[in-house]
C-alpha cells in the first residue's frame, strides 16, 4: 500500500523573500512540522478543512493532532478523534460508507459553480498530487475506508465537481493552506 497524505497545492520549494533569505511555503512549514511532531508518542495526522467560501482562507482549519497508537486508524477515525464538529447523512453514517454533509457548521450547498459537497482528498507522496483516495481500481473509497498512518495529512474542500466527459468529473477546488500559519497555530 502507498503511504499517502493531503497536501496543498502549493508550490514545495523554496521562495527568496525580499532580504534574500529562504523562507517556507506555508505547505512546507506544515509539512516540516509534522515531521518534527511525527518523532512524539502516538501516531500524529495532519487535518485540513476548506470552506473554499468567498474570502475564507482565514477560515481554513489546519492542525496536527495526536492519536494513541496500537489501532487501525482511517481518516474518519482521525476525524472524529480531532472533535470538529461534523453532520453525517441519516443513510450513510455508518462505516465503511460515511457521507458528511456539514463540517464545522459549514454545510453542502448550491452555488453559480454547481452544489457544493465535502470531499475528501489524499496526495501521493511520489507525486505530491492531490488525489481521491480509491477503494479500488473503478471505486472511490469513502473517509471511513481510508486509512491514515503516522506523518499523513488529511483534507476535506466544500466544492463543486466539474464534468470533464461524458461520465467523468472531477472536484473544482482542492484544500489549501492558509497563507498565515505559523508552527504554533497548527500544534
């Protein structure tokens, strides 16, 4: 199994500030600190939840939390262990299918782009792509049937899916990083 985890998309090198010194992308500072915190006990998940609202990347939820080791953990679990608030459908709550309606208080909607749903994303770390984790080769897995291990970073984006041919879509919008996290704020 590939070990997988949920990035921004936003570029993983380096930038020069104006005085010429290295700085981190708010994605690496994420990154670097989950590493830093992967050396703890327990088993440590990044979580990032994305309104994708007007003018919502302050809205952005982006924290590290701890989970005991010694169980199998999916991102549901890791979701669920984090305590933010979230609203499953009455018909698929339960695992393997959990649907989530409303995270944070912040539910699906219709807008000019299409209904907007939560959708729940990893990214390869070979490729460092975002992508939607499968269950098998033709099937989405749901947030219950991913599972997570040490150092992975989940996200979730309130988006709109875009047809790109006659039976395909994809999400519009992928989580990002907040451009004003600090290692204090995601700990």
């Amino acid at each position: 199994m590939l070990r997988r985890s949920v990035i921004c998309f936003i570029s993983l090198s380096c930038f020069i500030s104006a005085h010429g010194e290295s700085s981190l992308t708010p994605t690496q500072l994420f990154i670097n600190t989950l590493k830093s915190a992967s050396t703890q006990d327990g088993i440590q998940v990044g979580i990032i939840i994305d309104p994708h609202k007007p003018d919502s990347v302050n809205e952005i939820y982006a924290k590290i939390i701890t989970l005991p080791e010694g169980s199998d953990y999916t991102a549901y679990k890791a979701l669920l262990k984090s305590g933010i608030t979230l609203v499953k459908h009455p018909k698929f709550n339960n695992p393997p299918k959990v649907l989530i309606l409303s995270l944070m208080g912040i539910t699906a909607d219709s807008t000019t782009d299409g209904t907007r749903t939560w959708t729940f994303f990893t990214l390869e770390h070979s490729t460092s792509k975002w992508i939607l984790p499968k269950k098998t080769e033709n099937e989405l897995a749901s947030v219950a049937e991913a599972p997570v291990s040490d150092g992975d970073i989940i996200g979730f984006s309130r988006t709109a899916w875009i047809k790109v041919n006659k039976e395909d879509y994809t999400p519009k919008d992928e989580p990002r990083i907040p451009s004003n996290l600090t290692s204090e704020s995601i700990q």
